[in-house]
C-alpha cells in the first residue's frame, strides 16, 4: 500500500535509466542517482517504522514479513511502469526482444524488491530493538 512514496521519489532517475538501457542513450549523473539511493533508502526506512509502530500499537506483534512486503511494494510500481514503458515508448513488436526487456524487467524488479525489502525490514528490525530495549522491567 505505502509503495507509491518511495517510487514517487525515484520516478525520474528510473525514466533515465530505462533510456539509458533500452534507447542508447547516455546517462552521466551518477552523483544524482546516488542521491535519489539516499533518498529512496530514507524513505522506504521511515514507511517500514511507521507501519512497524502502527502495527505493534494495535499488538500485532507479526510484522516482519508484511513490512518486508510493505517496503519493498514500490517494485510493484516499477514493473507497472516498466510496461507503460515498454508499450508507450518502444517500438519492439517482435517476439524475442520483448522476451528479452521483460526478462531483463523481471530481474531488475526483483531486485529493486528484495533491496527495498531488505532495506525496510532492517530499518524495523532496529527500530523494534531499540524500543524495546528501553523497556523497564521492576
């Protein structure tokens, strides 16, 4: 649900990196896409402590796999727009080469999923140790 913020943020780096691959295009901000890594690690950290302290202020107490889902929803999105992409911008009509972006496409969102959920679910992790180890016992 809350995936829409992260990839909000990287919109734009993701357009340019798509050109980059698929149109030959050259891209050469590294600095840029470097920054929009920060952005995007800040702000899919900050989505997963939020869901993880709703989650845990209505006790349940089950969270590590749905905020590894959570944050790693905007994949969701760049496979979404991977296809806008694909039908929009492209002129493949042939079958191997689509194969081919839709392979490379499946990779990329894979990744992208499992590096948000990672980055998510550790962000949480902290997050739930550090409140509870503020916890008294008397």
């Amino acid at each position: 649900r809350m995936g829409w913020l992260p990839w909000g943020l990287c919109i734009l780096p993701a357009l340019l990196c798509l050109q980059a691959i698929w149109e030959n295009q050259f891209y050469y901000l590294f600095g840029f896409l470097f920054l929009v890594f920060i952005i995007l690690v800040v702000s899919c950290s900050q989505i997963s402590i939020v869901m993880v302290y709703f989650q845990l202020c209505a006790e349940d107490y089950r969270w590590w796999w749905r905020n590894f889902l959570v944050s790693g929803g905007s994949a969701f999105y760049v496979l979404v727009y991977a296809i806008f992409y694909f039908v929009n911008k492209l002129d493949i009509v042939e079958f191997i080469p689509s194969l081919l972006y839709f392979g490379y496409t499946a990779l990329m969102v894979l990744s992208f999923w499992l590096l948000t959920g990672t980055i998510g679910f550790y962000a949480a992790y902290m997050f739930v140790r550090k409140i509870y180890a503020a916890v008294k016992i008397d």
